[in-house]
C-alpha cells in the first residue's frame, strides 16, 4: 500500500439532452419572465472597442445534417486580447456569449468584436481566436474547438501548429464572406471534422 | 517564491472516466461523435480565465422551482425536494461564487418545452429551470419537485430515470461542465442508455444522489445530496515565473 492522494476527480458528464435550452436560455426556449434576460444574449456591450464581426454557421452531423437543437457557448477577450476582470480589460465586453442553432433552419450567429491576440505561457503570441463549447442531445461531453479568422496571421499560432495533418487546420478558421461577416461551420464527424480540443 | 498557488495550467482531463462520446445503444451519439482523436495540448489563458457572474444575477426565486414560475404562488406539483451539495475541485477545495443551473422534467415527466409532447400534461406552475451561485464554501441548494421518469425515443421502449440536469461554470473555461443527477433507488438507472454511457460502474455511481434524511424538513421536504467536482488547476511551487522555465 502507499499513501492515499488527497485528490479528487472530475464529475462525469452527461449529455445536455434536447432540452438545454430550458435550463440555460429558457426565454429562447419559451418560458420568459423566470428571468429577466437569458445569460449571455450577448458578448459585448454597447460602445466595445473593436471591430464589430458577425459569424454565422452550422453544426453538422455525420450524415450532413445541421443540428436543430445544438447549443454553444463562447468566451474570448477584448480586442487588445484581454479577458474580462483583467485590468485595463474594455468593461464594455463580458467575452461570454450563449446561441443556440435556429430550430427551423439550424443556422447559429454570433455577433461579437474580434478578439485580440493572446500571449501563451510560453511566451509565444496566440493567434486572434473565440473559444467554442458545444452541447446537444448526442453529444455526451461538451465538445471544446476554436475559431480563428481567415484574415489574421495564424501562421505562428501555437495550437494550429500542433495539427499535424495540415488541411485540417482549415476546420478551425472562419472564412470571411463580406466586410466584418464570416462563416464558420462545425462538422461533429465524416468529411471535413472540425479538429476538437482536449485543452 | 515558496508559496503554492493554483494558477497553474488546468490539470488535463481524464477522459476515460466520462462517458464515450459514441455509443450505439444511444443512437443519437452515432452521427454526432466525433470519429478524430481530440487534440490535446495544455491549456492557455483562453480556457484558464472564464464568466464570472454575481449573486446580483439572481432574482429571489430563481432557486426555487416549486414557485418561480407559479403566476398565483400556488406550487408546482409533486413531491417536494430539496437538492443540495458542494461545488469542489479535483484538488478538494471549494469553488465558491460560481454560478449553477439546473432544469427538469414536472412531476409527471413532462418537459415544458415545444419539442417535448408526451402524454403526461403540463403544470400550469412549474416551468422547470433554476439557477443559484454557490456561497464561499462551494454550497449551494434548490428546492424543487421531484422529476418523473419518462419514455423516449431511442430503442423500442426507453426510458429516462428519474434526472436534474446540471450545469456548472467554475472559474475557467475549461471547468465548464454539464451533467445529470439521478435518484438513489430508482431502476431505471441499470436500463437508461444514457446513463450506460458512462462505462465504469464507480463513475456513475457518483451520479446518484443518496437521500439525506439530515437536510429533510418535516412535515415539507426530502433532501438529496448532490456534490460536484470541476477540473482542478495545477497547484505550482516553481511555475510563478514563467521566464527561464
């Protein structure tokens, strides 16, 4: 026998079911007024520093089905890359954000500024980026990935380095469709699977 | 520097103690798992910070599922529970001040939702959601009905154990979790697909809330106990330089 560590372990997970969007944006979900506004209807506040972006996209399955029922959650810092409670962070962006696909046509938006670069603990620079969590009924832990923009110099990114089969660098870049407007699609599984994170 | 601190990188998950993403006994997860290996790396400040929220979030019922959404003040229907815990992380120490939500099926299995049109009706008083922020300690509690077990679309005759989905931020990102509380004694756990996701035995034990006949409120409520721990981050001795290491 040897000493016992006084260490715990994480709580599994369970999947979100078909029905997170009670729990979590129940006025999305029908049932306003049990709070005054559903948490995190949006990142960002009027008067954020930055360049105000939207991005749109789906989350595909296996068969190339969008999911009408996935939801998302994202979190980034401010356009000079400092998170929330950070000092000298814009009090103007909170960084969080919860959107769920549109029941009818599985399309999701996210409207926020563009995030600005963050230091790594190495010292190497980040690459502008949103981090993304998603649940749905099916997924059985919340899958973690990132969007980068097509637009910024990602070349020296850290995590996008660690992918070692190139073209699937792709999955994590939003592409830019119009001025200030970009497309992000994640696809859970088959041709073209957005690289998860295990982060 | 020779204090400890936990500011360090989160401590990796351990991924064989959750649920497999692809299970084809819940036929769901079968288009929906991804097939790649994750890719793993140690976190960055982008999963090490995350949402804070205030206690001046919450509105004085939001904990209280028997009455925030009752129009008159008349309850929700079923039996009264009061579900309680502590927030912890993997190194044993509270989580304090964060935020958790939970929602659920009436008494009679019932989710107040568009998609949801099972036979057993709606509660005109209970709308099936809750939210609270845990105290210094990492305690937090609701008081609510118990949910009813319900039949789902799955295998010919599935059905879902009695459960309270839970969602939990801690302080990172990369804490967020979201899970299910099941009931001690209920059957339908050793049938449920879902909860058959989890492949060890132990684990999902840790699910199932044991009656707390020390927290039950004669003559009002039962109480189940349910405590949660979130990834813990790195306690470092030698890290708070980060120059040179």
């Amino acid at each position: 026998m040897v000493q016992s560590l006084e260490t715990l372990t994480e709580t599994p997970s369970q999947t979100a079911g078909p029905y997170v969007h009670i729990g979590c944006i129940p006025s999305f979900a029908g049932l306003p007024g049990v709070y005054p506004e559903d948490l995190g209807l949006s990142p960002i506040a009027e008067g954020a520093k930055g360049q105000i972006i939207t991005i749109t996209g789906a989350v595909i399955d296996g068969t190339g089905w969008a999911l009408r029922d996935a939801m998302m959650e994202s979190w980034q810092p401010d356009a000079a890359g400092l998170f929330a409670g950070q000092a000298g962070a814009d009090p103007a962006v909170s960084g969080f954000c919860r959107f769920a696909a549109d029941k009818d046509s599985g399309l999701f938006t996210l409207r926020t500024v563009k995030p600005g670069a963050v230091r790594h603990r190495s010292g190497a620079m980040q690459a502008p980026h949103i981090s993304l969590w998603i649940v749905a009924r099916g997924i059985n832990i919340g899958l973690s990935t990132r969007i980068y923009f097509e637009d910024e110099d990602n070349s020296a990114d850290p995590l996008l380095a660690r992918i070692e089969q190139r073209p699937r660098v792709e999955t994590l870049i939003a592409k830019r469709t119009g001025e200030g407007q970009y497309r992000f699609d994640i696809r859970l599984q088959g041709e073209g699977e957005t690289v998860f994170l295990d982060i | 520097m020779s204090e400890t601190t936990d500011q360090g990188p989160l401590i990796p998950r351990q991924r064989h103690l959750h649920p497999v993403p692809y299970d084809p006994e819940y036929k769901t997860s079968v288009p929906r798992s991804p097939k790649w290996p994750l890719l793993s790396m140690e976190s960055t400040p982008s999963e090490e910070t995350g949402p804070r929220f205030g206690h001046s979030l919450l509105g004085p019922l939001d904990n209280n599922l028997i009455l925030n959404f009752s129009k008159d003040g008349s309850p929700a229907i079923g039996e009264r529970i009061l579900m309680h815990g502590r927030v912890l992380d993997e190194n044993a120490r509270p989580v304090p001040h964060t935020l958790v939500e939970i929602w659920q099926a009436n008494a009679g299995g019932r989710y107040r939702h568009v998609k949801d049109n099972y036979l057993a009706p709606l509660d005109p008083n209970f709308g099936g959601c809750g939210r609270t922020i845990t105290d210094a300690e990492g305690r937090y509690q609701f008081l609510t009905i118990r949910p009813g077990a319900y039949p789902w679309p799955n295998r010919a005759n599935d059905w879902r154990p009695m459960h309270i989905h839970i969602s939990v931020f801690g302080h990172s990102f990369g804490q967020r979790l979201i899970t299910q509380m099941y009931f001690e004694g209920d059957p339908l756990i050793d049938r449920c697909p879902i909860a058959a996701t989890i492949k060890a035995r132990s684990q999902l034990d840790r699910l199932v809330a044991p009656l707390d006949m020390s927290r039950a409120r004669p003559l009002d409520f039962l109480a189940y106990k349910f405590d949660i721990v979130l990834r813990g981050r790195r306690q470092t001795m030698f890290e708070n330089k980060l120059e040179g290491m």
